[in-house]
C-alpha cells in the first residue's frame, strides 16, 4: 500500500501514520523527520534547511524530491509507505508522479485529514504551554508564531493538492479534528472503499446478509447435501416399502402353502375315510 497523508501542521498526520505502519506493515516517511535528521547531523542538507525549518517556510522543492526518490528506493519501503509532510507543493506531487512512474509504481490513495485551524492554533498554544510548565524542550518550530506562518505557507502551497489529487479521483478526506481513535477508523473506512464519496448510511432496520463467496459455496454444498439425504431419505422410503410389501407376500404366500398343505392333508383323510367306508360295505 502506498499512501500520501495531506493536512496542515498539527493535524495528526504522525499519529495516524504510526497506526497505519502498524496495521499494515509498511514504513512511514516523514520529510519533516529527514530533515531534522539532517539538521541534528550538519549534513549539507540540514545546514540548507536549518533556518528555512525554524522560520516555519518549506525547504526547496529540489532538495525534499532528492530525499524522497533516494528514501523510495530502499528495501524497507518495497512493501508499502505512507507519505508524511510530502508533497507539499503541486511541483513535488508532479516529482513523485515521475518518481513512482520510472519504478513501475502507483500510488493507492491520498488521505485528507480536515481541521479547523483556530481549534488547531489554541491546541498548539495549549500544548506549547503545558511542555514548557514540565521542563520539556520544544521544536523550534513548534510554538504559535511559527505555527502561523506553518499553517499560511500550507494554505498558500499545500492546499491546492487536495484539488489535484480530487482531479486524478485519488482524494479521500476525514475529519480530523475527531478523537484519534474516530479518526482511525474513518480513515480505514475510507481506505477500505475504492471511491472518495463519503460513505452511505444504511437505513435503520435489519443488516442486509452479504454472502462471501465461500459462505456462497458453502450454501449450495449445504443444499447440495440437503438435496442428497433427501434423495436418500426417499430411498431408505422406497426400500422400506418394498420391504414391508414382500414380507406381506411372504407372509400370504406362506398363508396359501399353508391352507395347501391342509387341503392336501384334508383331502388324504378324506380319501382314506371313504376307501374305509367302501371296504366296509363290501364286507357288509
Ligand atoms: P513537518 O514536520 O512535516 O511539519 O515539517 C517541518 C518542516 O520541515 C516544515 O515546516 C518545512 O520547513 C520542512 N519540510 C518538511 N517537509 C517538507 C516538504 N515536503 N517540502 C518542503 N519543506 C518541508
């Protein structure tokens, strides 16, 4: 699965990537995270970024197109990744078509996540000031002012993504200012369906049963099975008939031998007594 998550800073592109790593198994690449990488090493890179980052505005595009086409090449993104904080310009999104395009790669779908940038502008504040009271070191980037100038350079030149993607029929968007885990699972829906259409209730009342092509299968071994005991069941009826017949013809033909038998045995005794009769008139 290969994915790109678009949204402004502090939308929880990172929480929702992490998740979808997990689920399904593939890596997550952060531009942001490359270059703080490169920062916190002085690579020439970093020292390029360094004050771009800090200001809030993005590093040219060349140089996060480099690090993207390098990163895609490596055997751990062979089985999927999911694009945190790239493309952020329409110039990147067309780089990366190239990019994926010359590997014989396609990109599954481009997830939206939608949030209300003033809720997100007092979440940040809130969140500035709670790690502040712990003690906590911050980004350099992460504090109100700069997440303002973030959240202008977004609209000025990540925003019109969602319009080129939504062209190229590839645009799921979520509401992201739901509970992480509502969050979650809208996205899974989303990513579970094959069109950016948001999903259709089903009106109240019973589910319909969809039958799975094996649950299909099994029904109509089930049937199958049904038809054949009925089939022996007729069968097993049939014997019996034929069973109770013949011993009814047994039995009367036994009856016949019988009355036969009698007869004949009948018939001696009556010979006898009328040749006995005949011999004792003649002596008579
Ligand atoms: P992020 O962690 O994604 O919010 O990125 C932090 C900063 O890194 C951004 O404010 C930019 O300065 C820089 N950056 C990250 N990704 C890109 C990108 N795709 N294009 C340009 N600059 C980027």
């Amino acid at each position: 699965m290969r994915l790109i998550l678009l949204g402004p800073p502090g939308a929880g592109k990172g929480t929702q990537a992490q998740r979808l790593v997990r689920k399904h198994g593939i890596v997550q690449l952060s531009t942001g995270d490359m270059l703080r990488a490169a920062v916190a090493a002085g690579t020439p890179v970093g020292l390029q970024a360094k004050d771009l980052m800090a200001a809030g505005k993005l590093v040219p595009d060349e140089v996060v197109v480099a690090i993207i086409a390098d990163r895609i090449g490596e055997p751990d993104a062979r089985r999927g990744f999911i694009l945190d904080g790239f493309p952020r310009t329409v110039a990147q999104a067309e780089a990366l078509e190239t990019i994926l395009a010359e590997r014989g790669l396609k990109l599954d779908a481009v997830v939206e996540l939608k949030v209300d940038e003033d809720i997100l502008l007092r979440r940040i504040e809130n969140r500035v000031a709670e790690m502040t009271a712990r003690g906590e070191t911050l980004r350099a980037d992460d504090n109100p002012a700069v997440l303002k100038d973030r959240l202008a350079a977004y609209r000025a030149q990540t925003a019109p993504l969602s319009a080129h993607y939504a062209g190229k029929g590839m645009l799921k968007t979520v509401d992201g200012m739901a509970p992480i885990e509502e969050v979650a699972a809208a996205i899974d829906r989303v990513l579970g369906r094959g069109s950016s259409a948001p999903a259709r209730r089903r009106p109240a009342g019973r589910k319909p049963v969809r039958k799975r092509p094996a649950a299909r299968n099994a029904a109509a071994a089930r049937k199958a099975v049904g038809k054949k005991s009925a089939a022996k069941k007729a069968g097993r009826k049939t014997a019996k008939k034929a069973a109770k017949k013949g011993r009814k013809k047994a039995v009367s033909a036994a009856k016949r031998t019988k009355t036969a038998v009698k007869r004949r045995k009948a018939g001696r005794k009556n010979g006898r007594k009328a040749s006995s009769r005949r011999r004792l008139t003649k002596r008579r």
